[in-house]
C-alpha cells in the first residue's frame, strides 16, 4: 500500500476518533450538567409563624446577567391577594408583587447552595393585605428569578401556608355589593322618616346618591338593570320607613358583618347629608348618627370633624326638642359629649370646641363658614349656659 494512502487514513482515522471523543466529552458535560441541575433544582421554602412570612429559595436558577427575585401572593386559585403597602405593587393595581434585583450580575452557572431569604418575617395581617375571601385562606407563595429589565421567567417555585382573613375579602365586597348598598338605602331612609316624615329634599339626596351608583358602571346593559334595581329599593325602603318597619338595630347588625370602614364611612356621609338636606339637625337625627359612629366603630374626632363640615348646611339645631333633656341631647350629640364624662370632662371638651370654631371664625374664607362657626359658637355657649352643672 502506498505510504500517502496509508498516511490518509492514519489522520482520517485519528480525526475521527477525536471527534466521537469531544462528542462522548459535550455528552458527558451536558449529562453531569442535567445531574447537577436535577440535583440542586431551584426550590423555595414559605413558613408563616406568629404572624410573620418568611420566604427562602436555594438551587441552580438557570439564569445569566442582570436578575431579580419576584415574589407573589395569590391563593389557590391564583386569584391576588391585595396588599396596602406601595412599595409592595406595581403602581397599577394593589396585587401584592415583591421585586428585588440582585445586587450582581449571574454567571452561567451560578448556583445557591444554602439557603437564601428573600422576604424576611413580613407581618401579614389586616393592615398589610388582603385576602379573596374571609376565613381561612390557602396562600400561594410564588417565587421566580426573573431577568432584570422584561422579568423573563428563569425558575419559578411555589410553597403554600394558610392564613386566617378577618375582614370580607375582594370577592366577598364584590358578592355584598348588592346587600351593602341595599342597607345604606335603608339607613337612609331610616334617618329621612326619623321625625316621622320624608322631605322632598331628603328623598333626593338619597337619589343622588344611588345615581352615581348607576352611573360608575360602564356597561350599558348592566346599568340599565342597576338602575331599574336601586330605583325598586329605594321604593321598598320608602313604604318600610313610612310604615316605621326599618329596625335600626337590625340593620347595624347586618351592615357590620360585612361592611368595611370605607363602607360604613359612605354611609355616614350619607346620612350627614339627608340630615342636612332640610336644613334643620334635628334630636332623633343626630342621635341616630351618634349611635351608628359609636356601634359602627367610627373614629370619633374624625366625625366630630365631620359633623363639623355638616354644620354648614345646617341653619337650625334641635328645634323639635320637647323637652329640656332633649335639647341637651342634641347639643351632646351634635358635639361629641359623652353624657357619661364628669363636668370636667366635659369643660375640657367644650373649651377645645370653642378655641376651634373661634378660630374657624377668624379665618373664614365667607360668609357661610364664619356663619357656620358662629353656629357652632352659640350651640357651645347654650350648653354651658343651660346643661354644664
């Protein structure tokens, strides 16, 4: 054989093997690549103790450059879990999404081999989120190494804890809308009939109310029926009120088990408003609305402040009083006295009132707030004058 040939297949021989031997070498790699990502799989770990979420991950994410942990809540249907910390959404909605970006770019083959905490003992609790319903919730804690900038998805992780909602959820205010509107017509029609009759001027304020109800919604179907339905309501809630069929205890009763403090501030405004619709406060008025602040849980100064604005509405105070006893009464009412305080109590009151109003007068922007203030001013001095003893 000619030694060129046999030279040819030497080299063609030696070539060969060398590629079925960086083949066996790639294969090998990727196979104890598949091995390593296998045995290292990127995981998470939620644990939810004494009120507080702790959230880790640890493994291989599979990930190069510029990266970021996301961290999501939702339940089991993967329905968001709502959260009232900014920071901790999107700007768009109230989602709770948590997003860090990691101080340092990724090697390819970067990898966690310990545990690395990405939410350290956050509170959950009714100040901090939300959840869809009321009672026990099955949470999904989700957490994914994103890139940076279009948060593409690297490895993701999921855990479950269980979380006990206090409060009615987002799904829940949407099933009691309907219950929740329906009872703050009634409220309100309850307070219109308080002085055994319904003024013109009470009953529009109420349909006000229920037309810009009507008019948020956007779909032309859904609004024709919204309308058609709180027009029935506020029918049924008139002929109730004037046959004195409304119970108010009832009412609070049922208002409280699922209203929120947004709720329960919609319809105390409301209700300032029917009340000031025929320019008169009169007793039943104003102590219906003191009780409802008080069984609702309604801040007191922050009605006081709001009885306040009423004030400018109002012209006349407990003019349907029969009595002495019921004039105080819709003076205390009026003025957040408790009847319970001492004397001193109630001077202490009455001189923080009056050195707010007197102010008030001072600097009021017309007529109808220096009006108003002087109002306020008159209903202070009757009470010293008359009640403080």
């Amino acid at each position: 054989m000619d030694g060129g040939v046999i030279w040819f297949f030497l080299i063609a021989g030696w070539i060969i093997w060398t590629v079925i031997k960086n083949v066996s070498n790639e294969s090998e790699a990727k196979q104890h690549l598949e091995n390593f990502v296998s045995e290292n799989k990127f995981k998470s770990k939620s644990t939810f103790k004494n009120g507080k979420l702790t959230v880790k991950y640890k493994g291989f994410p599979n990930a190069k450059g510029s990266i970021a942990h996301y961290i999501t809540l939702t339940d089991e249907n993967d329905f968001p879990v709502q959260t009232f910390i900014p920071d901790l959404t999107n700007g768009e909605n109230s989602a709770f999404q948590l997003i860090v970006t990691h101080p340092t770019p990724l090697e390819s083959d970067t990898y966690w081999p310990d545990w690395v905490t990405a939410l350290p003992e956050f509170e959950l609790n009714e100040k901090t989120i939300r959840c869809p319903r009321q009672g026990i919730n099955k949470i999904k804690v989700t957490v994914m190494i994103t890139r940076s900038d279009d948060f593409k998805i690297f490895a993701s992780d999921s855990q479950f804890i269980r979380y006990d909602q206090k409060d009615r959820g987002l799904l829940d205010k949407v099933e009691d809308a309907p219950k929740i509107r329906k009872q703050i017509i009634c409220f309100a029609m309850a307070m219109s009939f308080s002085d055994k009759e319904a003024h013109k001027n009470e009953a529009k304020v109420i349909q006000n109310w229920a037309k810009t109800k009507v008019e948020f919604e956007t779909d032309p179907v859904k609004k024709k029926e919204l309308k058609q339905t709180l027009n029935k309501e506020m029918e049924t809630a008139y002929k109730l009120g004037k046959e004195s069929k409304l119970e108010i205890g009832i009412l609070i009763k049922n208002f409280n088990k699922i209203a929120d403090i947004g709720d329960k501030w919609e319809l105390m405004e409301l209700l300032t408003d029917v009340m000031a619709a025929d320019g008169e406060a009169d007793n039943d008025e104003l102590k219906l609305l003191r009780d409802l602040q008080i069984q609702l849980g309604i801040n007191p100064d922050e009605f006081n402040d709001m009885m306040n604005n009423a004030m400018k509405k109002i012209k006349t105070v407990g003019t349907s009083a029969t009595s002495s006893e019921d004039k105080k009464l819709s003076i205390e009412n009026l003025l957040g006295i408790d009847p319970e305080w001492s004397i001193e109590q109630k001077k202490a009151h009455l001189a923080k009132q009056n050195n707010m109003f007197n102010n008030l007068a001072n600097v009021a922007d017309n007529d109808e707030e220096r009006e108003n203030a002087n109002k306020m001013l008159n209903n202070i001095a009757d009470y010293r004058k008359n009640f403080l003893s």
